[in-house]
C-alpha cells in the first residue's frame, strides 16, 4: 500500500489488509495516509520511501563516530570535500543531459515506449490514450491515460518521479516533440553540476582560531575498557534491529524454523 502509485491498486491492497489482518489495518487506519503512502502524498517525496539517501552519507562518514570530536570533525570536513570533488569531476566529465542513473532510466522509458500504441483523444487538451504493447511472458496490454500538458499519466510514475514514463515518452513521440523537455530540471545534468559547485577553504592553523570561552572535559565515568574478541559493528542499531520475541528462530542457511544451522538438513559441509 506504501509504494502504490495508483489509486485503485492501493484500494486493493486495502481491502486485502483489511480481511487479512484487521488489527494492522486499524493501527495503519489511525495514521494519515499522506504519512505514508505514495498514493496520498501529492508528490512530495518524488517516489522515495526510503532512508537510503541519508544513509548513503553515513556511510561516506563510516568511522568518524568513534573518533574524538576535535578529529570527527576533521575527518568530517575532509570527507565533505572529498566527496565534493568527485561528483564535480563527474558533472564536468558527463556528455549526457542527465546523470548517468537517469540518463539509464530515460532510455530504458524510451525503448519501452515503442512498443507502445497511442490514441488521441484530444490534441488541444493533451489527452491521450496508451495502449501498452504485449510481452513474451504474456503480460502488458494495459491502458493508461496520459494528460500531456498536465505531466500526468494514470500509472502515476510520470507525478511522483518526476520522469516522463514510457506512456508519456510514447505521446511525446506521436507529437514529435522533445522528450528531453519533459524530465525535471533537478535531474538535468546542469543541475547536478550546480549542486556541487560549493567551495571550501583549507582550515587555518588552530593558533588563529577564537577563543570560545569554554573547554570540553571528558566524563571519566563513562569510559569502557575494550573487552577481548571481536569489535561491534560500528552501525548504531534502532527498533528495525529488535526482533519480535513471539517470532521463531530461522536456520540461517535455509531460513526454516525448527532446527539452527549446525543441524540443517539441507546444509552440505
């Protein structure tokens, strides 16, 4: 239901939470569905339902935390502007009009969208019908809608990415017009220049830094001498890590319950 992008499907999906596990359909029921749905956010997430992007600087900062504050901060500077470097050098290095993930999906969009059939219901308004051409596996045929002129088309992907779907490349190419114009310019390959054009300075020798009037002093109390064996992960672990203590315990070779993995039957040494 969180990643549907349209209407009727998360309409299904409801009905299906609804008699299959009513008690999580009442707590989802409690919670606004713009919160967390795909469906009801009007676009404000552009199609993310993840952490991914924040975390992917964590993992650019990965070992900082455990380092004093004087060096996190150090070492987070210099990564900051390591990072800064290459993606500049990227941009400058990039022929295409977009990056190179976007350029991968607007051509992946392209190829789909000649196989693709489109009606048009009505050139002034930009309203056209687009019919999905059939695939080995048996699937595709569908209908959808495209609203041209609106960026809208009835599968959704077109208003929550912010990139024209196969539909509307379809129609975009039944008018002849240019489907580079209807990508977003936050995906264009000028813009992710301009997003890392910042500039840093190296920092000065500490001797000309201002006084700030206070010290740090370290809380004895709170050192923990190293224990023997192996170091923990440096991962800081949330209530995604907890497991539900009424949930059994899987082999971790085949994930069935019942046995562990030293006794697996299917395991082979």
């Amino acid at each position: 239901m969180g990643r549907a992008r349209q209407l009727r499907k998360w309409r299904m999906f409801r009905r299906e939470l609804r008699s299959m596990f009513p008690d999580v359909w009442n707590y989802l029921s409690a919670i606004s569905p713009e919160k967390w749905c795909l469906t009801h956010d009007d676009g404000h997430r552009w199609g993310i339902l993840t952490t991914n992007i924040s975390e992917s600087y964590n993992n650019v900062l990965r070992g900082a935390r455990h380092l004093p504050i004087r060096a996190c901060i150090d070492m987070t500077f210099h990564r900051t502007v390591a990072l800064f470097q290459t993606r500049r050098e990227d941009a400058s290095h990039c022929r295409n009009p977009f990056p190179p993930k976007i350029w991968r999906r607007f051509r992946n969009a392209e190829k789909k969208a000649g196989a693709h059939r489109v009606v048009e219901f009505d050139g002034p308004s930009g309203v056209y019908k687009v019919i999905t051409g059939r695939r080995v596996d048996g699937k595709g045929g569908n209908t959808q809608t495209v609203r041209f002129f609106d960026k809208a088309c009835s599968c959704g992907k077109w208003q929550h990415y912010r990139l024209p779907c196969s539909h509307a490349l379809a129609v975009c190419r039944n008018r002849c017009d240019n489907p580079g114009l209807l990508v977003d310019q936050q995906f264009t390959t000028t813009r992710w220049a301009v997003q890392y054009s910042g500039k840093f300075n190296p920092l000065p020798h500490q001797d000309t830094w201002l006084h700030p009037g206070w010290e740090l002093h370290a809380d004895r109390s709170k050192f923990v001498a190293r224990r023997a064996g192996r170091v923990r992960a440096s991962r800081i672990r949330n209530e995604m890590d907890e497991r539900d203590p009424d949930e059994p315990r899987r082999c971790r070779n085949c994930h069935q319950t019942g046995h562990n993995r030293r006794n697996c039957p299917n395991y082979r040494s």
